[in-house]
C-alpha cells in the first residue's frame, strides 16, 4: 500500500467499524460491580493490520498511573493508561536517515485494569 490520503479515510473507516461476525472475537468480563462485553485486543490488531497494513497505524500508551490499593488483596495494584492510536503515513528521509510520520487520524481511549500483579495490572490497562 501506498501512501494514505485523506479522501481514502471514509472507505477505510467503514472496513475497520465493519462488524465482527467471528464470536471468539468477544470478550466477556465480570466483576463484583459489573459486566462488560467487549472486542478482545487481538481482533483489534488484526483488523487494524488488515485493513491499513503494518505500517499504517501505530499506537502509545502513556500518562500510566500505578496505584496500590492496601488492604485489598486480591486487587492490590491498579494500573490506568491513555492509549492513542493513530492512522497515517510513515516517511524515510535516507539523504539524513531520520523518520516522520505523518498523522491523518487520531482517537484515544483509557483502560484500567487491577491485578495483584504490577505487571499484569499495567498490561491490562493497555489492553482493556
């Protein structure tokens, strides 16, 4: 795939909001307060592969908050993180081996997750 243009974002918006008509893709949650259905995170990757390529779209995860909950032990440690991701251009300027990247679109979420695992309460967050 070329380079991305702006007027190519519509057609592309509606193959990535397309539906998942695969049921592995959902993922189901329950804790003491509430249920959650969601699309699991590797679905996600892979339609955004699939529909943009490898090199069409990245992510960051940033603004990470680590709190320790005591006094509860089975959730001791909640990880919270802002993931951005974005569509766009990668650019190779080899006269100075630098990169670019070019931002067409932007969306961002949050996710949270509490494990007594600092490791896997940050993972969590990152993938809920």
């Amino acid at each position: 795939m070329g380079l991305l243009t702006p007027d190519q974002l519509d057609q592309l918006y509606s193959q990535l909001k397309a539906a998942f008509t695969d049921l592995r893709a959902l993922q189901f949650s329950t804790s003491s307060d509430f249920r959650t259905t969601g699309i699991g995170y590797p679905w996600i990757v892979d339609r955004l592969n699939t529909v943009l390529g490898l090199s069409h779209w990245r992510f960051d995860a940033h603004d990470l908050h680590v709190q320790e909950l005591p006094g509860d032990p089975a959730h001791h440690m909640t990880a919270s993180v802002k993931v951005t991701v974005e569509i766009g251009n990668p650019h190779y300027f080899p006269e100075t081996g630098h990169n670019a990247w070019e931002v067409l679109a932007t969306r961002f979420a949050y996710g949270t997750h509490s494990d007594p695992n600092t490791a896997i309460a940050i993972k969590g967050a990152v993938t809920n």
